[in-house]
C-alpha cells in the first residue's frame, strides 16, 4: 500500500468523525511522530541538532508529549539537551565582558539593534514536529482533492463536518483552477451553509418568546463555528498556521 492510498484509508475514517478531517488527522500524526521519536530516536546525534536548531518543539507539540505514551524517558533526554543549550546560551550572554566602546556602540544602535541571543531565537528552525506534519497534511489535502469524486470517499466527505476554513484556504493554494477543486469547494460551502443556518436557528431561539427547543445541531453550532473558522483547538497556533508562517 502506497502513502497515498493509507493517506486515502486514513481520510475515510477521519471523515466518520466530528470536526475536520484534515485537523484530525494533523493532530493524530504528530501525536504519532512524537511517539516514534522519544520511543526510537532521542540518541540520534541528526535529530538532537535539528531539534536543538530549532530550540525545542513549538509550544503545542512540546505539551502534546504529555500525552504521549512513551515520552517521559525519552523528552527527559531530549529536554536535558535543551535546558543545557538554554544554560550555555543565556551564561555567555551574562558573562561577556563589556569594553567602554561596547557600551558606547549599545547607546548608539540602541534602538536599531536586537541583542544576538534574540536573533537567533527568532532564525530558529521549524519546529521538527511541525515540519513532518506540514509533509503529510499536504498530501491528505491532494489526495482529497484528487479523489473528491471517488465512489468511496465523496460520500464519506459529504457525511463530516467539512473541512475548516485554514485546510479549505491550503487547498486553493495547492491545487488552484482545478476542477476536483471547484467540486471540493461546492462540498465544502453547503456544509459551511447549514451550519450558518444552525447558528441563525440558535440565535433566533435565544428570543424570550420562544417555547420551541434547540435541536442538537442548533445547541453545537458555535462550538463548530470556532472550529471552522480557526480549524482545531491548537492545530493552527496563534499565528496563521501551525508552521509560523505568517
């Protein structure tokens, strides 16, 4: 079985489930990847640079450990590695040795100039975890816009929730002009369209006179408005997108 088509089984079942597929499966896969590494990897001398690269995970796969089975002994080793490179870093900072003409160059670009310890905090690299994800989102998005019209997956699609608005947006992006796209985009929009009209049901039924009750879909419609609109709770991050990228 080839990566596309596991990536096809995998969209199927994501399809059965509350939410975004493409979210879920972003958020399963890095708890599959975390897993993998503390549990195969955390002594490979290439992973340890990249990871210390890029000063640790991000915040969101950096508490995602917590909840990943194998994970204590091998982030304690990770994160030893960490906490020493943080310690090297901010002593050499501290203890550099300050010249009056330091001092004066400091005064002069005071308001120009970020101390280096900054800079390379913000040149970090990608967050390893976030770059395999990024990887294997990118190929859930083709391959369901690839097969939006299969006979297995169109139906299982027209059965969820939709995709979010970010993994609706990425897929415009990967796959412009296309016609499977316009397809995906039709799918999408009626789905974006009930929901709309379970928020206007909500709403109207918050009316004082109203006597008649919420129906379910009305009761969950702005838990599922967040989700839509800025995909799952911690998959997106406070940027535009998981990745950084602004």
């Amino acid at each position: 079985m080839t990566d596309k088509f596991f990536g096809f089984f995998r969209l199927l079942d994501a399809c059965g489930q509350s939410g975004c597929p493409v979210c879920r499966l972003v958020e399963d896969d890095g708890r599959r990847y975390l897993d993998a590494l503390v549990y195969e990897q955390v002594n490979d001398p290439d992973t340890r640079r990249r990871i210390r690269g890029a000063w640790g995970f991000c915040n969101w796969h950096t508490w995602m450990l917590l909840d990943t089975p194998n994970a204590p002994s091998g982030a304690a080793i990770l994160y030893e590695d960490l906490v020493r490179s943080a310690l090297d870093r901010f002593r050499r900072l501290r203890d550099r040795p300050v010249t009056f003409h330091v001092r004066r160059l400091r005064r002069m670009f005071a308001l120009r100039r970020r101390p280096t310890i900054v800079e390379l905090h913000r040149r970090r690299g990608v967050c390893p975890a976030c770059a395999w994800v990024a990887e294997v989102e990118r190929r859930y998005l083709s391959t369901l816009t690839r097969f939006v019209d299969d006979p297995q997956l169109a139906p299982a699609y027209a059965e969820s929730d939709g995709l979010c608005v970010p993994h609706q947006l990425a897929a415009v992006d990967l796959s412009p002009n296309t016609a499977e796209l316009g397809r995906l985009l039709d799918l999408t929009i009626r789905k974006w369209d009930a929901l709309r009209r379970d928020l206007e049901g909500f709403i109207g039924k918050h009316d004082y006179r109203n006597r008649v009750p919420f129906t379910e879909a009305e009761a969950s419609s702005y838990r599922r408005a967040f989700e839509v609109v800025a995909g799952r709770r911690g998959v997106w991050g406070p940027r535009m997108n998981s990745r950084g990228e602004a």
